[in-house]
C-alpha cells in the first residue's frame, strides 16, 4: 500500500478544535461505551491526567443536567481527539457518532455538531456524506475557517481538486493556522510543488504548540517529505525533534523505522515497528512490518504479517453505504493487502469497489493501475495510471510504477523517463526487492 496516503489521512483531521478529552456518557437511561486506558507511553504524563479530568467534570455535567447538548458535543468531539490519539478509530468514532445523532436530532442546524459528524465520516473513509455535512455546515456558517477545511479534505478525497484548492485558499483567507497551512503543503505535494510542500509544512509545525499531537504529525509529515526527497538527514532530525517534543510518538518512531531500513537496518526498524505498533493501532504498522520481514528473511513471520492486516482490516470494513456508523471503508487498503498475500482476485475485487466509490482520486487510481500492472493487465493499467499521473505529482513510488507500466506496454523510452524521474526525485528509493519482475531503477544520464 501507499503508507504517505495511508498515514496523511489522520493529517486531514489535524487540529480539529476539541476539547482535550475522552469521555463517556453518564446518562442512566443511555449508557455508552466508557473511555479506555490509554497504553504504554500515552499514559504517560500530564495530558492523559488533564483528559480523565475533563472527562469527569463532563459527566457531572451530563448527571445534572441530562439535556446539556453542548456538554453531548464536546464529549462527542473528545472522542474524535481520542480516537486519533490512540488509532481506536473503531471504538470512539461509534461513540462519537452516537452522541453526534443526539444532538442533531434535536437540532438539526446545529453548526458545531454539523462539523463534528462531518470529521467522523471523513475519519471513516466516507468522503461523501462528509461533503454532503460540510456543505450544510457551510451554508450556515460560510465564513467559518475550519470548515473550508473539511470541504477540502473532501473534494480533495473525492478528486475534485480544483475545489480543494479553492476551499484551502478560502480556509487561508480566513484563519491561517496549522490545518490551514498543512492542507496547503498536500495540495502541493500532489500538485508536484515538493519544495512548496515542505515550506507550508514547515509553516504547520512553526504555527502548533510544540509536543501537542497536531504539531508533532506535521512535524512528521515534514520528515516524510524530506525523506521522499532523498534528505535523510533533515527526515531523521524532524523525527527525534518529534519524540524529544512528544515521547514515545509512535508516528515518529515509524519514520525512524523507514530510515533505518533505507540504510538497511532491518532488525533496528523491525524494533522501532513494534514499539509504534504497541502504542496505537494501526495496520500500516503491520504493513510495513510485513515487508521488513521479507527483507530481513523472515517468511512466516512475514506471511503471519500479511495475515493480520488482512484481519484487522477486515473487522473494522464497511461496505454499506447508507450504514454510516457501521465501520470505515477500507477497499484502498486491502487492494493492496491482498496484493501482498498474492491474491489477485481478492485485490482487484476491493480495487474496483473503491474505484467506483471515488473515481476521481490519484490515489485511487493508481491503486487499480498497479493491481492490474500485477495481474498483467498492462492495457487497463495504462489506463488507470494516466489519470493517476493528471495533476503532476511527484511522489517516488508513483512515478517508478508508471515506468514500469509503460515498459510492459512497449513504450520503453517513457518508461525509462519514468523510471528515472524516480531516482531523481529520491535517489535512496528502491524497488520492492521482494518481487524479481520489477525492473531496476534507470540510472541518471
């Protein structure tokens, strides 16, 4: 899979203006899910003290006054901000949405709650309805910095660029802060403005409060930039800068895993993995373990890898689209899962559903060229890959796949081009050393 795009998803939820708390509901006649224990270094200090106290006084709150909606919303907005501290997506996102529909049921104009539905489905993968909250939002409040946001990281999911572009320059306008500077630095990116990008970034983690979870994932997001551009040096300072500001930070210890195996370090970034996985949950963790374990001639524990992101990935799945609390989309992602456990079938099945979801994206697109690229479907993934390369990015990985699509299909001067552009863009990308059909890097003439 493609971890940028799968780790900039929490990056387009950045900042949201939450209460800095994890709740429950303390209702007698409607009780919901209690918060949990945070684990290893999350439950470590200050905030996770501040959040158990937040979460108490708005229970006392809720006791006394069981109609108090705004003490339902932030509660609501809380478990958003815990369920992107902790990767619990499936757990505190169907709390948050709970408490959401409760408000808007008694008020459905409810600009806040609007937003804060808006920023769950969008957390959900469910770009559609996301769109169809902001767009109400906005007609109630269209001078409203934040969501200008959420329409942008919407069309932007859904491929419609140009409005992303005007929805960020509207968001600018109104609030330059973190999320607006941070949406510019990804519509840049996939613009091919890669210094641009780093440069808004850079105005992302200068505009946040240093160790605060929103300031730290720019400041990753930074270092990944960096280290899709070749500078390992400015990539590995933005990481320990991160865990010094924010120990433990496991998005931070995944990038250094990634240094580390780009100097082959396997059994470093194997530890590094781990330890990231053991504080949140996510599956890109396994993802990337997976293909660590190959590299560093562990199979069945690489085949058990591949495994488990299949089944985390499938328990939390959503197919249902009018079932918006019911769990998030994940076809992208297990597109690529089942690339990796070899079943081809399997991939292009979840490959095509999420291309009829959102068939606009690049990222989407690419998906389906590379699935058919693995199946020999060389034609259809020339197709795919033309409409994944429309905006100019610059993005390594996509520019050696589209080399490659090209060698297969006879066009060997634009494949090589391709291939080339690759290692210019990142002298230190390599192919996946796990498949002997890719084709080497073309070296610069």
């Amino acid at each position: 899979m493609s971890l940028p795009r799968r780790i900039l998803y929490a990056l387009l939820l950045v900042g949201f203006a939450v209460s800095v708390a994890a709740v429950l509901l303390a209702r007698k006649e409607v009780p919901v899910p209690q918060l949990k224990e945070r684990r290893g270094a999350l439950a470590i200090g200050g905030e996770w003290l501040n959040t158990k106290q937040a979460v108490a006084g708005l229970q006392e709150r809720l006791r006394r006054n069981p109609d108090d909606h705004e003490s339902r919303l932030q509660l609501a907005q809380a478990y958003v901000q815990e369920s992107r501290v902790t990767g619990d997506h499936t757990y505190y996102d169907a709390a948050a949405l709970k408490l959401v529909d409760e408000v808007l049921r008694r008020r459905p104009d409810d600009f806040e709650a609007l937003c804060t539905k808006a920023v769950i489905s969008l957390s959900q993968h469910h770009f559609g309805q996301g769109l169809t909250l902001a767009e109400h939002a906005a007609e109630l409040n269209p001078y409203n910095g934040f969501v200008q946001g959420l329409l942008c990281d919407a069309h932007l999911e859904l491929g419609h660029y140009p409005a992303a572009i005007k929805a960020a320059d509207r968001m600018n306008e109104l609030r330059p802060d973190l999320r607006a500077y941070s949406r510019v630095s990804y519509l840049r990116e996939i613009h091919g403005d890669v210094g641009g990008a780093r440069e808004a970034m850079d105005l992302a983690v200068r505009a946040g409060v240093p160790g605060l979870e929103q300031t730290e994932w720019c400041r990753v997001m930074l270092g990944r930039l960096y280290e899709d551009s070749g500078d390992l040096t400015r990539a590995t300072a933005a990481y320990r800068q991160a865990l010094q500001t924010r120990p433990g930070y496991a998005y931070a210890q995944a990038g250094m895993a990634r240094v580390a195996r780009t100097r082959g370090d396997y059994n470093t970034a194997i530890r590094l993995l781990k330890q990231a996985r053991a504080q949140v949950r996510d599956f890109a963790f396994d993802d990337e373990l997976t293909d660590l374990y190959r590299l560093n001639d562990q199979p069945t524990q690489a085949d058990a890898s591949a495994r488990n992101v299949i089944k985390q990935l499938q328990a939390h799945a959503n197919t249902n689209d009018e079932e918006d609390g019911q769990g998030h989309y994940t076809d992208r992602e297990l597109a690529y899962a089942y690339l990796k456990a070899g079943d081809l079938d399997q991939a292009l099945t979840h490959a095509q559903t999420e291309y009829e979801r959102r068939p606009a994206n690049i990222d989407v697109c690419e998906t389906m060229a590379w699935v058919h690229y693995k199946r020999g479907d060389y034609a259809e993934a020339r197709k795919y890959m033309t409409q994944a390369l429309r905006t100019n990015c610059r993005n390594p990985q996509l520019l050696y796949r589209a080399g490659c699509i090209a060698l297969r299909n006879g066009e060997v001067a634009r494949g090589e081009s391709w291939l080339r552009q690759a290692r210019e863009q990142n002298p230190n990308f390599r192919p996946d050393p796990t498949d002997p059909t890719l084709p080497p890097l073309v070296a610069r003439r």
